[in-house]
C-alpha cells in the first residue's frame, strides 16, 4: 500500500536528495531551462515552485527560508531580483515540464523543465494581442469624422491670421 507516500525518494538517501534537488534549481534559476528525466523533474518542479512563491514578497524572512533550501546566495538573488519581477502576477505554476523522448544510453524518459515566463519560442517575446470582432462601425465610417475638426481648426487659424 501506498498510504501517505507523497515523496517520490529517486533511489536516494535524504540528504543525497535535498542536496541534487537544491543543486538542480540553484541551475534552474539561472539557466532557465535544464534536461533532466522526468521523474526529476517532476520532483523538481514540487521543489522549486513554493521556493518562487515565497521570492514574490522580498522579506529578510522569506530570503533566509529560500537560502535554507537552496544553500546558494547568487541563486537567491537572483531569484528575487529577476525571476520574481517576471512572475509578480502569476498566481502559480512557474514551471513547465516538456517530454523529450529517451536517453540513448540506458532509455530513460528524458524532459525539459523550464520557467514559463522566460520562455520566448512560445509566446515570441510579446504577448498576443486580441482582435476585436465586433461588428459595429468600420474605421471607415469614423475617419471622415475625425479629420472634419482638423479641416475646421485649420480653416480657423487661417481666419485669425
């Protein structure tokens, strides 16, 4: 039975664990993205992501918390200078976790895990913008509109020259 099991362990003692997990986010923290298998990057994504939560309110508090887990003072700089500025208003899922097949070596299901908000290939560095369907006036009925008062307070400068 698998009562209360909510840690997957990877074949790995506690502090072998803490260690590899820390060292992977410190990495994804600054690199963005890294490829790890996905059992590893399924319980990296369970260990970075109240990590970003907790960079979203700049305390001493929250710094040292964070500090505790990662054990790195870059990668907690720049976890609340860059990565939080990008994420203030997303209320979760800072993580992404993209399949990339298998190893050669030994078939293991390889994945990226990456940082939505840093990725450029899926939103191409802007944000979409939404086209209106309305089927009200067209521009054409407002731009005959909007160049009359331009006719108009040129015609009056010329009557007051």
């Amino acid at each position: 039975m698998r009562h209360g099991k909510k840690v997957n362990h990877l074949s790995r003692q506690t502090g072998h664990r803490k260690a590899m997990l820390a060292n992977m986010a410190c990495s994804l923290i600054e690199h963005k993205r890294i490829n790890t298998t996905v059992a590893k990057a399924k319980a990296l994504k369970q260990f970075v992501e109240p990590l970003v939560t907790k960079s979203k309110e700049d305390t001493t508090h929250n710094r040292r918390i964070v500090f505790s887990y990662l054990r790195n003072k870059y990668a907690v700089t720049e976890l609340f200078r860059e990565v939080a500025a990008k994420v203030g208003d997303r209320p979760g899922g800072y993580t992404r976790i993209i399949k990339l097949g298998n190893r050669l070596g030994d078939n293991a299901d390889m994945a990226m895990i990456e940082l939505v908000d840093f990725n450029t290939v899926y939103n191409g560095g802007k944000k979409e913008v939404k086209k209106s369907t309305r089927r009200g006036r067209s521009k054409k009925a407002d731009a005959p509109a909007t160049e009359a008062p331009a006719a108009d307070s040129s015609e009056n400068t010329e009557a007051t020259e």
